[in-house]
C-alpha cells in the first residue's frame, strides 16, 4: 500500500467523522430545538435558528470589514433598528460614552439647567404592565444562552389633564392616554400570529390598533384592544357585492365596543396607483372580511371614487360620523403645498373647523408599505421625511 493510497484514506476518515459529527450535532440541536420552548425562533427553525444566531454574532465583524457600516442603510440603520430591538427585547438602551453620529446641523436636544426628575413627569404610572424580557447569561459565538423572565413595566400613560378626547361632543367620544399606537397593517400583508401578537400587545400597552385598508379580522380582535377601522378606496367590510359604501355595514361596525374611531385612507405614499392582492391570496376567509368574490385577484383604486376634492372628502367624513357618533379622520399623503391649503381653507369655509369632525388625521410619505406595488412607484415617490402620526 502506497503512501499517497494511505493518506487519501487517512483523509476519507477524517471526512466522514467531520459529517458524522455534524449529523449527530444537527439531531441534537433538532431535537432540543424544537422542545425548548423560549426562542419562537429556534422551535419554528431547529437548527436553522442556531444558524442565525451565529450570523449575527459575526455580523458587525462582517459589516465592518466588508460591508456598511452601523450608521449606513436606508431608510434606517443598523444603529436605529437596534436601538428599537434593545428596548423592546431587554427594556434596556443602555451603551457606553461616545457617539459614532456625524455631528452636522440640523435636530439637536439642548440641556437645561434645572431639569424635570422623573417624578415631576406629567404621566400616569399607577398600573404597571405586565410583559417578559430577556436576560443574557451568556453569548458566545456559536451560541447564546439567555432565558425569559416575567416583569412589570410602567405604561407611561398621559395623565388625565393631558389625554387627548377625540369627538368630545359625539356619542361615543375616544380618550386616548397614547400617543403612540399601530399604524395600518392588513390581515394578509400580516399572517394572522403577527395580528395576533400585534393585538395582544397593544392591548396590554393600552394604545390602539389600525386595522388596515384590508377590514376586521378575528385576529385583531384577540387582544380585545381598542381598534382603529380604516376604510381605504376599496372600502373593504364595508361595501355591498357590487362595491358602494354599504350604510347598514358600517352602523354595524360602530356599534362594536372595541372599534373606537375611523379612519378614511385617501391614499399611500409608495401606492401611488393603489393596492394589488393576487387571486390566489384571496381565500375564503379574505373574500368574506373584505365581502369580494374568492379566488379574484383584487385591485384597490388610487382614490375614493366619490371623493374628488376636499369638499366631498369633508362631507362624507361628516356623514360617516353622524351614523357611527364615533370619531372619523383620515390619512393622508404630503404632496403640494397647494393641496394642503386648499384642504384647510374648505374647512373654513364649511365652517367645519375646529369642531369635531376631523379630530384624527393621519400624515403620511412614501416609505410606507407592507403589500405591493409597482417598481416605479417604489423607487421614485418619495419624500425626505420620515412617516409622522399626528392626533389634533
């Protein structure tokens, strides 16, 4: 036998142990993946998830030598993403001294000599939230160990002096102690345990949740949070078979204690030619929320066909909160100046300002989107600022 036939055999062993190794490490994580019950992620994605991790582990070393940096990407960077991560997962945003933000002119928070303590704040923290955040025990390269634990948190809650009452001379006006709630997000651009955990968690922040163009489902209800119902141009739950605002549908909806106010979505920034859902996404189950024909590809117009300037959008607004008593604004998307004033002054002079009907609106710009919408419109329909929710 041969020196070079010894050596390819010596190689073959080594080869073999090296797959055995890794199929006996991938049925042990398999296994213990998918019956710990801690990462959501580990058990959807045995083995995979663990792949992940390390991905990440590596990632700014990746990034820094390769790729971005932590302040690059658009239209938020790593840094920003983190920081949200941070807060949400360890309720904690703590970093050391230093910046590596360019410092240039534009928005800056001055100090103050005398600042307010956290006592002196204007919120309402006497219910504590109950939620879980993660604790790291330790992270390694190839793996993590860290655990859920149970906690309490404070709301941060305006306190009554400063809650904001939307409609305060309707029937059923809307006291919002948030600021900050979900934007609209439809059943099916979302699966159904992100709607879910969207309206479990809202519900115990106390905010609102906006259901979206796309109508109620089941799923934005099992928080048993309070609802925004937006109505978009394709007046999905609540039109009739051949597509007309339906009266009765829309009583019928007011009349749920969850939904607490409207919103008519006169447009999007990125679908600037409207929504497109595919036939094979329309179920039965989004057919019959959206009372449409099953299995049809569906096409939301670019407008309300009966809204055709700032005077049928005003009258309709006061016609749709006269029958729900409940508060009814709109979003709307920045464009010309023009627009805006024209919008303004149709107030005045329906004398529609600042009575109550128009207590919620909505501002938005082109990065807004979960659906689809054509390439051109994505790339081109664009705006400097970033999305704002304003409630007056």
């Amino acid at each position: 036998m041969s020196v070079l036939t010894i050596m390819q055999f010596i190689v073959n062993i080594i080869i073999m142990i090296v797959l055995l190794t890794i199929m006996i490490l991938g049925l042990i994580w398999l296994f213990k993946d998918k019956g710990q019950n801690q990462h959501s992620v580990l058990r959807n994605f045995p083995v995979l998830g663990r792949i992940r991790y390390i991905s990440e582990k590596i990632g700014p070393e990746l990034r820094q030598y390769f790729f971005a940096n932590d302040n690059e990407g658009k239209p938020f960077s790593r840094s920003d993403y983190k920081n949200i991560v941070l807060a949400g997962k360890y309720n904690s945003r703590m970093t050391s001294f230093g910046t590596e933000t360019e410092y240039k002119e534009g928005f800056y928070i001055q100090n103050t000599m005398f600042p307010l303590q956290a006592t002196e704040l204007h919120v309402d923290n006497s219910g504590l939230i109950s939620t879980f955040i993660y604790k790291i025990k330790n992270e390694r390269l190839f793996s993590r160990e860290e655990h859920r634990k149970s906690t309490e948190v404070n709301p941060f809650f305006l306190a009554d002096e400063h809650a904001v009452v939307l409609g305060s001379d309707l029937k059923y006006p809307y006291k919002v102690k948030r600021l900050v709630g979900q934007s609209g997000m439809s059943y099916r651009a979302l699966g159904k345990n992100a709607i879910t955990s969207l309206s479990k968690g809202l519900a115990k922040a106390g905010t609102w949740m906006n259901t979206g163009e796309g109508g109620l489902s089941e799923y934005h209800l099992k928080g048993d949070g309070d609802i925004i119902f937006q109505i978009g141009p394709g007046l999905f739950g609540v039109r009739d078979k051949e597509g007309n605002f339906n009266n009765e549908m829309f009583i019928e909806l007011a009349e749920r204690s969850n939904i607490r106010a409207f919103e008519l979505k006169l447009a999007q920034g990125a679908k600037t030619r409207g929504g497109h859902m595919e036939g094979n996404k329309v179920t039965e189950e989004i057919a019959k929320i959206r009372n449409v024909k099953p299995h049809e590809t569906i096409n939301s117009p670019n407008r309300f066909d009966f809204i055709k300037n700032p005077k049928d959008l005003l009258t309709f607004v006061n016609k749709i909160q006269t029958l729900g008593q409940k508060p009814v604004g709109f979003k709307i998307v920045v464009s010309k100046n023009e627009d805006i004033e024209a919008l303004v002054k149709t107030m005045i002079d329906m004398d529609t300002y600042p009575k109550a009907l128009l207590q919620l609106m909505a501002v938005k710009v082109a990065q807004g989107l979960r659906s689809k919408s054509l390439r051109m419109a994505l790339d081109y329909h664009y705006s400097r600022h970033y999305l704002s929710y304003q409630v007056c």
